[in-house]
C-alpha cells in the first residue's frame, strides 16, 4: 500500500485531456520488443518483506517496486530529473499536471522504461513523492539504494505478470500466458487455487475469513503484513498485544497498530490458521464509497506460502505447508 493510494485511484482521475499510464499504455507503446514471449526478471526481496526489481530509464538504473496494492504506476520525482524524463507542457510551456484527488501531479514522459531485456516502451506517467525509503534494505541494493518509482496494476495487468514468490521471479508477457502453463506442477505440490476479483479501482479482492467473519482483501504485496481494522478484532474477539508496531507500508508513512494472535483465518477455502495479523489504529487509505474500511493481504503470508500470484489470470496460488503423503 502506498502513500499515492492515498490520492491516485483510478475511478477519481480528472484527467482534462490527458491521459495517464493506466490507459495511455496498451495503445501507445511506441517500442513493444519480444512482447509476444515470455520475460523472466529476478526480483528481491527487502528487509519489509517488498519486492522490488532492477529498471532503467534513459541508461539511469533504479529500484522499482512491485505493488499490486496501486492502481497505477509512479515515479520519484528524484529519479525522474536523474534520468531526464522530460515534463510534459503546454503550448504555453506550463507543467501539465493531474489532479489526483485534489493533488496535482506533474505528468512526465518516460520513454523505454525497461527491466532487463524487456520494454515497457513510452507512456506518461505522474510523479509523485516516494517517502519511506530510509528502511529499506536489502543485499543486491548495496549502500546507494536508489528507488525509482512503483510498478502498479497498470503495468502488471498491461504485461499480464505472474508472481512466483517461492523462485522470487515475475513473469512479463504480452500476451496471456498466466499461471495455467504450470498448473500441473502447482497442484501436484500442493498448492491451492484461489480465484480473485478485480475491483473497479483496478485492485485484486479475495474473500478471508477472520474467526467466524468473511471481508474482503486486497491482495496488497506493497504492505509488509496482513492488516485488518481495529474492529475487527472486536468483532470476533481477538486480543491485541498491548505493543505498539509500526506498519511496513511501500511508500508511506508508518502508522500504529497491533497485532493480534488469529487461530482461524482462511484466505477463501486455504487453512492459514495460527498467524498472527496487524490491527491498526489508523484510516486505510479508501478507494470508493463502498470500502471504507479495507483489510490487506500481505506480503508476509505470500512469502510464508510461497504465492504464486497470476495478475490478469485473477488466480491466487497457496502452497500448503503440511508435506505430502509419500
């Protein structure tokens, strides 16, 4: 979850003519190389549990994150003057911006945004202020961590990525070759599909069920931990501990909350039970007039699960941690 989900939510574009990544990327493309083929890249995985894989932009090389928490993509205004990505501009030489929820964001124009042999090509995106980057940490990124903006669900539903967090590798395509390439391999090691829906936002949902209650979940791999509301601890009568955590959230600042020892959580039919979940005290951020209050699946039970999340497929797979009968 980011700071950006904060404004950027897709049903809420004012755009006044322009066009963001979100819609300018499938028919402006101006480079679209090996598209039709599958592109593995490596992605690592940081001391909050996020995922993130090498891009480079104009020669100028970055993290970006993978965050199916954001509707759409965005880039740090720091990184976006590094690379040069030029601004885009009026007839009267203005920055044109976006008003993302009474936000205004400067629109920029990233041409070849690539990650390894594959091309995203040349589309617009916003910039937008990436906060929390002091924390992150991981060995590949060595001292001089540069994170250069968030790949969101544009991208990955655009290039139709599956997620393996057990090889720590996503899958890119132009086409959509989805997850079902590997299905026989996925059910004879016990994983489980789950399907999930997309939400208007452009967000994935999937049923959980907390003690006796089913919510619904983003599929959020921007947030360190399963995170519900307070209340829902009340409502099935779960204690907190009385320590205050801070949430890991991608890009956002910290916020407090608790957590909470759940002996019966199922994400849909697959047995999580015995985890422990984040309770927090503070507003999620909210993406329409019927979800006011969101519940996050994390990263922390893809990676205990070695998830395989296919993106436009609309599959969660669970492996099961119990060994199978020899």
């Amino acid at each position: 979850m980011l700071s950006v989900l904060e404004f950027c939510r897709m049903n809420w574009l004012r755009l006044s003519g322009l066009v963001v990544f979100t819609l300018c990327f499938p028919n402006r493309i101006s480079a679209e190389p090996s598209i039709n083929v599958v592109t593995t890249v490596r992605f690592m995985r940081d001391n909050q549990n996020h995922i993130f894989i090498p891009v480079a932009l104009n020669g100028v090389k970055s993290w970006w994150a993978i965050d199916t928490g954001a509707p759409i993509s965005v880039i740090d205004p720091k990184f976006s003057a590094k690379a040069r990505a030029p601004k885009i501009l009026t007839s009267s030489n203005a920055s044109v911006e976006t008003d993302l929820n009474g936000h205004p964001c400067p629109m920029v124009l990233v041409a070849n945004l690539s990650s390894g042999p594959l091309n995203f090509g040349t589309g617009e995106i916003p910039e937008v202020p990436l906060e929390a980057k002091g924390y992150i940490r991981f060995p590949e990124a060595g001292r001089d961590f540069e994170m250069g903006g968030i790949l969101g669900m544009d991208i990955l539903s655009r290039y139709n990525a599956v997620l393996n967090f057990r090889a720590q590798e996503v899958d890119f395509s132009g086409i959509a070759q989805s997850a079902k390439d590997n299905r026989p391999t996925l059910a004879f090691e016990a994983y489980t599909a789950i399907p999930l829906t997309i939400l208007p936002v452009g967000r994935l949902e999937v049923p959980c069920s907390v003690g006796g209650s089913t919510y619904g979940f983003i599929v959020d791999t921007g947030s360190t931990d399963t995170i519900c509301p307070v209340k829902v601890a009340k409502e099935n009568k779960i204690q907190l501990d009385p320590k205050t955590i801070y949430a890991g959230m991608l890009g956002h600042h910290y916020g407090p909350g608790h957590f909470g020892w759940v002996p019966d959580f199922r994400v849909a039919d697959f047995d999580c039970s015995n985890t422990y979940v984040e309770f927090t005290n503070f507003a999620l951020p909210k993406l329409g007039p019927h979800q006011l209050e969101e519940c996050l699946l994390g990263a922390d039970l893809l990676w205990k699960y070695e998830a395989v999340l296919d993106v436009s497929g609309m599959k969660l797979y669970l492996k099961s941690r119990t060994k199978r009968p020899e």
